[in-house]
C-alpha cells in the first residue's frame, strides 16, 4: 500500500510540533483540553449520537465533535483507516505506535512528519499529535473504530452481525442476526428447540 511505504520511507524526525494555538480547548478534562481544527467564526453545537466511554470513546467523540464543525467526517474516517491499514504492514511503526518510552518529542516529530508525507488534513494531523503528545497513541486502533461506530450512527447506518451454516454449523441452518441490543433468531436450531418444548407440554382435551 502506499501509505505503508510512505510510512517505511520518512525521513528523519526535522518537523516541528504544530502551533499550540490551533488546537483551541474543547473539553474540561486536561487531557481533551485541545481541540483538533482552528474554530468556526460561529459556534456549532455538535451532539454525539453514540454515548461512549472510556480512553478510546472520550477521544474518538471528541474527534467526531471537530471533524463534524469541520464537515470532514468522511474524509478523517478515511484517513484514520489509511493509517490503521499502514501499520499493520508495517511492523516497525506499529511497535512505535505501542512504545510508550519513546520520548514525546519524538513521537510528535514523526506524526506530524508522517501526516505530512501521507497528505493528511490538518484536523487528522493535529488529531494524531494530540495523541502523541498524551502518550495515547497505543490506543489508536480502538480510536478509530469507535469513531467509525459514530460515523455510522451519524448517517443513520446499523452495524449488524449475520450468523449463517457456514460460519457456525451449529446453527443446523437459516440466519441469526444481531443488530445493536437485539437478535433475530431464525436459525432451524431454535426452530428445532422451541418444536421440542411444545411436544413436550401436556395435551388438554
């Protein structure tokens, strides 16, 4: 992939850290005190439509606040992906993504290096110096699909799982699926079992 090799090609570390000032605050907690786009002229108030919890929820919703004021939505999803996919053929960057003694320097130099050479937008850019700067970036794969869960409820879309025969014999046949809290079961083992439990229950003449 070319995102890989341009990752497996950077150049030494001679970037310098983006200006503070264009990451303005966003959350009370210090840690999201950044935000990750310069502010609109007007304040667009941004609600999250997934509740989410935890290192990679808090800043995969902060990240969908920015991208959403910033109408970039699509394209940091695809970014971010861009860079998952690259690691995972790179096994050098991704052990430097998970190195949490790599000074922070350090680890700001090369995203905001990286980011440049892959020619990602400013908001991804300063996103990912955010988390080199917080020492988050080992946590970056939950990030990303979190932020995807949002993206999809954004567009009003529904991660499902579809069980068949072919994945899961034990089904005996026909399709379970589950969708947020719910389960359709109209697999022919369930069919099978509640034929059982009326055979089972006494007959009233």
């Amino acid at each position: 992939m070319a995102m890989a090799g341009r990752i497996r090609s950077t150049v030494p570390f001679v970037r310098k850290a983006l200006c503070s000032d264009s990451r303005s605050a966003l959350f009370s907690n210090s840690e999201l005190s950044r935000n990750y786009a310069t502010a609109p002229a007007k304040e667009q108030k941004v609600k999250v439509p997934v509740t989410m919890y935890g290192v990679s929820g808090n800043y995969a919703s902060a990240l969908y606040i920015a991208a959403v004021k910033a109408n970039a939505l699509e394209k940091v999803e695809s970014e971010l992906l861009d860079l998952i996919e690259a690691s995972k053929t790179s096994p050098k960057f991704s052990q430097f993504m998970k190195d949490i003694s790599v000074p922070k320097d350090t680890r700001v130099n090369a995203m905001t290096d990286i980011s440049g050479q892959a020619k990602f937008g400013d908001l991804t850019k300063n996103f990912l110096v955010v988390l080199a700067e917080n020492g988050r970036l080992k946590h970056i794969d939950a990030i990303a699909k979190r932020f995807a869960e949002l993206t999809m409820a954004h567009k009003g879309e529904l991660k499902a799982t579809v069980t068949t025969v072919i994945i899961d014999p034990s089904i005996l046949g026909g399709l379970v699926i589950e969708f947020g809290q719910k389960v359709f079961d109209m697999s022919i083992r369930t069919r099978a079992r509640q034929m059982e439990r009326l055979l089972k229950e006494p007959i009233n003449f």
